[in-house]
C-alpha cells in the first residue's frame, strides 16, 4: 500500500465505521439474488457492474451453509487478482462466516492484510434464505479498504494526479540538491583558498567566512530540499488532517530559522574582528529570527489546540452514534 499507511487507513476505518457499513450494505442488497449461487455469466456480469460502479470492489464470491466456497474467486474483467482459486476452500473459521452465520443482517469484519493484494480490505457477508426461510448460503465481497476510503472522502481524482505531484517535487528535489552541490563546491574552492600564499594578510581573516556562508546556504538548501523529498514523496501525508500540514510548515520555517540565526550569527563575528558594517543589519536578522521562532510557536500550539478540539468533536459524534 504505498499511498496510505496502515495507521492512516485504519484510523479512517474507525472513523467511517457507520458510512462503510452502510454503503457495503447497499451494494450487497442491490445484488442479493438466487443466481449468483449458480450461473456463472451472472456472477461475472455483477462484478463487472460492481467494478464500473464501485471500483474498489475486489472479489465476489459464494459460500454454502457449512462455510465451503461454492465459486471461484469472481474478479472485474481485466483485474490482475487470480480468479482461478477458491473453490471448495473451507471458509467455515473465516470472521465473515462465522458473523453471518448468526445474523440475518449484513455483516463487515475488521481490516486485515490481504494475501492477494497485500492491501488492507474488509469483507461483508449476507445470508441468503429461500422462500421457505431456509439459508440457501452466503454472499461475501472483498474491498480494498484504501480506495473505499477514496470513494467516501471524494478523494479518487486527486489520487489519480498524484504520481504527476510527486514527479514534480522529486525532480524540485533534484534540483536544491544541485544548488547545494555547487555551493559546496564554492565552499570548498574558499576554504582551498586560504593556503594560498596571494591571500593578503587583512583578508585572511575574513577570508573563512566566505566558506561558512556558502556551508550554511547549502545546510538550509539541502534541509529544504530533504522536508520536500520526505513530507511530499516519501512519507504518506494526510491532506485531510491538520497535523500533516502543520508538520510540512513547521519542518520549512525550521529550515529557515536555522539559516537566519547562523547567517546574523557569522555578521556579528565579522563585526567582532573588525568589519562593523553589518552589524545593525545582523541584529535586525536576529531579531527576526526571534520573531519566527515565536510566531511558529504559536502556530504550532494554536493548531494542535484546533486539532484536539477537532478530533473531541468527531469521537463525540461517533459515540453518539453507538448509542
């Protein structure tokens, strides 16, 4: 699953409970019919329209009233998930049997690992009674528990772009690490200079600042070029979620703070050693240091204090719910 964490999914999970509940519910409704235990083309011809209409439905099948699957694996045409398995596999310890089999009403299990997609899925499973009252058997369908919650949050299209998005940041990515190669090498081309015997004796000890300031450009391009790769390519980030965003401005404005404090920090050296220049425009860089550093921190506690106030109001909602 390399677009959603397994902690993200499964705390969306818990949080949508009742909408994922309701809307397998639904789709196993629309399709409760007699002929899914027996006629093939009827089987392929539902999941084809699950598929078109629900497309994070994986697998459809059919199970007898001893928990045996009497179906193969009955997959979207076209899908790389093995359609040839299943049949006559005992089920009867699998949670979704053993749920159905004592409730008359559909049933959604917990998250686990898929063995086909190794995504997180959740069946629902309904038992089937003919007219006399007798079950007749069940109806299980696998979903891939990610791409649900796509569906819910309408967040299907920006997915789709987001291999577009992240070949942006990554190639943005490649070029702040160039930048901070060619610093390193002014860097470098300054320190080499020092032993030179034409380096005049009042330059000489001005002379390591030039290195340190080309060091410290390149510390604060490559931290910021190292939040972009991690915060937008590497790690799953939560749009959805204030803390996501919040990390992302916060690990940024670090960068620049840090940058900020060592660049007023090397100006009041060289104010020390004589060239006194710079040294009201060193205290002002200080001073807006400070200025970043409060205003970040206020930022920070203001927007976890909305985040609790947030997650209270939805876990109140939830409990309301239960009741």
């Amino acid at each position: 699953m390399a677009e959603m964490s397994y902690i993200s999914v499964i705390e969306r999970f818990h949080e949508y409970r009742s909408a994922i509940h309701e809307l397998l519910a639904s789709i196993l409704s629309g399709i409760l019919e007699e002929k899914l235990f027996y006629e093939l083309k009827f089987q392929q011809k539902t999941i084809d329209y699950l598929d078109s209409t629900y497309p994070f439905v994986n697998t459809l099948y059919t199970l007898d009233n001893d928990g045996r699957q009497t179906s193969k694996n009955i997959v979207p045409a076209g899908s790389n998930i093995p359609n040839h398995k299943g049949l006559d596999k005992d089920r009867s310890q699998r949670p979704y049997y053993l749920m159905a089999s004592e409730s008359d009403e559909i049933i959604v299990t917990e998250p686990y690992l898929s063995a086909v997609s190794r995504n997180l899925c959740v069946s629902a499973a309904v038992k089937r009674k003919d007219k006399s009252g007798n079950t007749q058997g069940y109806i299980v369908v696998d979903i891939d528990l990610p791409e649900t919650l796509e569906f819910l949050m309408g967040d299907t299209l920006r997915r789709r772009f987001e291999p577009l998005f992240k070949g942006i940041y990554t190639f943005i990515s490649i070029g702040l690490f160039a930048v901070v190669g060619i610093l390193l090498y002014s860097a470098t081309t300054e320190i080499l200079s020092l032993f030179s015997e034409t380096t005049e004796i009042e330059d000489y000890y001005l002379k390591p600042f030039g290195a340190i300031i080309f060091l410290t450009l390149a510390l604060a391009v490559f931290d910021l070029g190292k939040t972009t790769l991690e915060e937008e390519v590497l790690m799953h980030k939560d749009i959805f979620r204030h803390s996501s965003t919040r990390r992302t401005i916060t690990r940024f404005i670090a960068a620049i703070l840090i940058a900020i404090s060592i660049e007023s920090l090397l100006l009041m050296f060289k104010g020390a050693l004589g060239d006194g220049e710079q040294l009201v425009e060193a205290v002002w860089m200080m001073f807006a240091a400070i200025g970043l550093m409060v205003g970040l921190g206020v930022y920070v506690y203001l927007g976890a204090k909305a985040e609790a106030i947030l997650n209270n109001q939805r876990q109140q909602r939830l409990f309301n719910k239960e009741l």
